[in-house]
C-alpha cells in the first residue's frame, strides 16, 4: 500500500521533557522517530474513527495491549523493520512480560 501525501502541516505541541526523551527511546527501537509515530497514530484514528487508546490501572493489560497494537501495525504493513526483525523483538517483549508476571 501506497501512502502519497498531499500537503503536510506542522504541528506543535508541549510535552514534559523527560517523557519526550524516554518515548524517543522506545519508538527508536521500532526504528520510529516522532513524526512517523504521531502520524501513525492519526492515520489508526482516521482510520478505525476511533482513538487506539485503552486506559488501564492493570500494567499488564497496557503491555498486552500495545503488544498487539505493535503486532497488528506490523500485519498492517509497517516497512521500519523487517518481519522478523519486529517478531524477535515482539517475542523478547513477550518473554520479558512473561518474567515479570512471575
């Protein structure tokens, strides 16, 4: 699939410093960087006229949940990583999730 962009806007926002650092650090190991990332996020919203958002007290469940978010945007067709490249790291996240719930 094909995404031609027709005009592109910039967007400004505010965010603390700290968690700007901490997510550039996470979307860098999916080979993401910000912009990628938030327009990602707007195409899911445009998309399934929804936001892809769950709120959770359980940290488990946020983890589950951004596993399979990661998982279907990779059937999706996400080209940053190969497939798998994004399934090995998939499956760490998995083990690593696993270890912790123990």
């Amino acid at each position: 699939m094909v995404i031609i962009m027709k005009k592109s806007t910039a967007i400004s926002i505010r965010v603390d410093g700290d968690l700007k650092e901490k997510s550039e650090k996470i979307m860098a190991e999916f080979g993401l960087n910000m912009t990628t990332t938030v327009n990602m996020l707007l195409r899911q919203i445009v998309r399934e006229q929804a936001i892809p958002l769950s709120l959770t007290a359980n940290p488990d469940a946020k983890l589950k949940d951004d596993l399979i978010f990661a998982q279907l945007e990779r059937m999706a067709g996400y080209k940053g990583l190969s497939g798998d490249e994004m399934a090995n790291r998939l499956d760490v996240l998995i083990a690593e999730a696993g270890n912790d719930a123990q």
